[in-house]
C-alpha cells in the first residue's frame, strides 16, 4: 500500500460567503401546501378572509393562489413584499399566528421558501419593471449550509438539570438521504433561555423531520417538557405547531470568511444573547449585520484575514439570529472574546457603539465607548456553551 505525500503548503486567498435577509430589495414567499382532500373550500374561504386581514400589513404588495393542474391536493401561496425585514416582523407576530389558525385543520403539510427578486420583465413596456421597488443587486455566494435555531425558555431553577439532560444524549445519524446530512448542532444556555442552532446541508424542513424522529432525541424532547415554562405537546400537531412558530429563530444574516489559514483547533464557537429593548429587535439585527460586514468583508482595517491581522484574535464567521425582539449571534473566532471586545461584540467604533447603546439595555459601568464597559457588556451577552457536535467529515 503506498500514500500521496502531503501537498505543499500555499497561500491562498480568503473567500467570503454571504447571505442575508436585511436588505431593501423585493421579496418573493412561496408556500407550497397539501391541501386535505374535502377541505377544500374551507381552506378557500380562509385563504379569502387572510388576504383582507394581510393587506393593511406594513410592506406587503400582493398575494397569489394557485391549484395544481396535475395534483388538486397541492396547493401554492405567493406574496410579495417591499422587502424581506417587514415580511419577517409580520410572519413572527402572534398576530399572524391567529391569522394562519383556521388554515391548519385544512392542510396535511406546508414548506415556506423565501427569495429576493434579482430580475423582472414587463411586458407592457419591454423593458425590466422598475415600479414596485427595488431589485435584489446582484446574485450572493453561499456556502450550501442553512441555518436555523430555535430558543425557548425553562423554568427558573430548572437550569442546571435542563443543562445536563441536553448535554448528555445520542447524536443521531447525520446522513439524512442521498443529499440531506446535518452538519453542526450548537446549544447555549443564558440563565434559563435555551438556543439550540443547526446547520444543515440540503432540505432543512426533512433534516428536522429527521431528527425529531429519532428516539433519543423524543427522549430528550420528553425529558425536558416538565421544565418548559411553555407547555407543549409533540404529539398534538397543533400544539407543536405552536411551539416551533413561537421558537423559531431566523438565521437574517451570515458571513464567513474561508482560507486564512486558521485550523479548526483555533476557532472557538460563541453565542451572544443581546438584551434588546422592546421593539429594537430588527434594529439591532441590522446594525450588528452592516458591522460584521465591515469586519468581515474587508472595508478599512477590519476585515482582512477574517477580522484582524494573522496571529491576532480573529473574527471568522457570524450568523444573526432574529425573533421579535430576541437576537442572537453566533460567531466563530479565534482568540478569547475579551481580547477584541468591540470586534467580538460587534461594534467597530464609538458610533456603532453609541447607536448599540440606544438599542439595548446597556446596564451600570457598561459603556461601550469605554472598553472596560465594552468587556463587561460582551461578558454579559456571552451564552454558557451546553454542547457543540458536528459531523465528522464537515
């Protein structure tokens, strides 16, 4: 038996991947839905009585609904919206959970996709339409993992027999089917609000499915159902329905940077939990995303080699999680997060830092112009890491 020899090291350019959901361009939703069979005016006339309640909803522009020719039980919803922020204000509000209500007895099974609109054609003029807001600028870089996260709260007391039982269970199978394998799952605890986020490579809705079928997974999932200070019921498709629309956490921006030649025994995964005041949720997303880009992206002295100058703390990757007014952010760095405060905070400069100030609940001796106050804020956000798993050849 004989073996390559090793490839000779090179220096390689980094390569960013991106995507986001802050942004000002058009936004397409498309809901594809199993219809039951005799439901069908039902689900008719609830569909009618949804488009009059969501037409006055801030930023919303039209709505579709189409029948399979091929299948009458496969059902389409599209809806467009002047873009993607007020679409998820409304699809996270409880007001839009008792809209969608009388819906769910009618349908077996629903997925939601999202998509920018890059191009557009009118006919009535021949040229591109230009009308109706703006277009998605240019096609973005992924990476080919999605993301997603849901958060929920336990009982306070609970935390540390909530910790043990979600650090202590069987991963499941990471090969889902032929294109479907979850990569990564990370769990963080900040006194009694559990995250828990993974990323997956493929149909995220059929890696959950995947996962939720597991038996030590429903075992870990009826261990912790005592400490939920949310009742839930899995076994009731409506009440975990309701569980998971409340839990959710959309993954609104992410950006990673690839080949700075840091190996994964240098990068360490963190999740800070802002304290966001009422109704700041968005804005807060908004602020921490456009500075992630500048550390990330390269503008001025952020953002080469990942963040900072090789050999020093680096920022490598950070996903935005958002829900109302709970925002989330996950970061890869290397380095301990106090080195870097305002990088690994994700304020560059006294002018995020003054903008952050007025977003979130800063409390006494916690100045983020000052870097002392900036090290105690970012210890204060800082998540207690719970477990972190990923495949092994990811």
């Amino acid at each position: 038996m004989s073996t390559l020899p090793e490839a000779p090291q090179t220096t390689t350019t980094p390569s960013m991947t991106t995507q986001s959901a802050l942004t000002d361009s058009r936004l397409r939703v498309v809901l594809l839905l199993d219809v039951r069979s005799g439901a069908e005016e039902r689900f008719l006339r609830a569909y009618d009585e949804l488009c009059q309640q969501v037409a006055s909803v801030p930023g919303h522009l039209s709505d579709q609904l189409c029948q399979s020719i091929e299948d009458p039980s496969k059902w389409l919803i599209t809806s467009e919206w002047e873009s993607a922020p007020p679409f998820l204000a409304w699809v996270d509000s409880a007001a839009h959970r008792e809209m969608v209500k009388p819906m769910h007895g009618c349908v077996k099974d629903t997925r939601s996709l999202r998509f920018g609109i890059l191009r557009e054609t009118d006919h009535g003029t021949g040229g591109a339409a230009t009308g109706r807001g703006r277009l998605q600028a240019a096609p973005r870089v992924g990476d080919g993992v999605i993301r997603h996260a849901l958060t929920f709260t336990v009982k306070p007391g609970s935390e540390k027999d909530v910790a043990a039982i979600l650090a202590n269970y069987a991963s499941p199978e990471s090969r889902v089917d032929d294109t479907t394998r979850l990569c990564r799952t990370s769990l963080f605890m900040s006194g009694n609000r559990v995250v828990r986020a993974v990323e997956v490579q493929g149909d995220l809705m059929a890696a959950l499915r995947h996962v939720s079928r597991q038996p030590e997974i429903r075992a870990v999932e009826e261990a912790i159902n005592p400490y939920l200070e949310e009742t839930r019921d899995l076994d009731d498709p409506e009440s975990a329905r309701e569980f998971f629309m409340r839990a959710a956490l959309t993954a609104v921006h992410h950006l990673s940077v690839k080949g700075t030649g840091h190996t994964s025994a240098d990068v360490r995964r963190h999740a800070l939990l802002y304290p966001v005041k009422e109704g700041c949720g968005m804005a807060v997303a908004r602020l921490l995303a456009r500075q992630d880009e500048l550390a990330i992206g390269g503008e001025g002295k952020a953002g080469r080699d990942g963040g900072r100058a090789k050999g020093g703390p680096a920022l490598l990757t950070s996903t935005i999680y958002h829900h109302v007014d709970t925002v989330v952010r996950l970061v890869d760095v290397v380095g301990r997060l106090d080195q870097d405060p305002a990088l690994f905070a994700g304020v560059g400069g006294k002018r995020a830092a003054a903008m952050l100030s007025r977003l979130v609940e800063v409390g006494p001796g916690r100045e983020l112009s000052d870097e002392e106050g900036l090290r105690r804020f970012l210890a204060d956000c800082a998540m207690d890491p719970v477990t972190d798993r990923r495949a092994a050849d990811y």
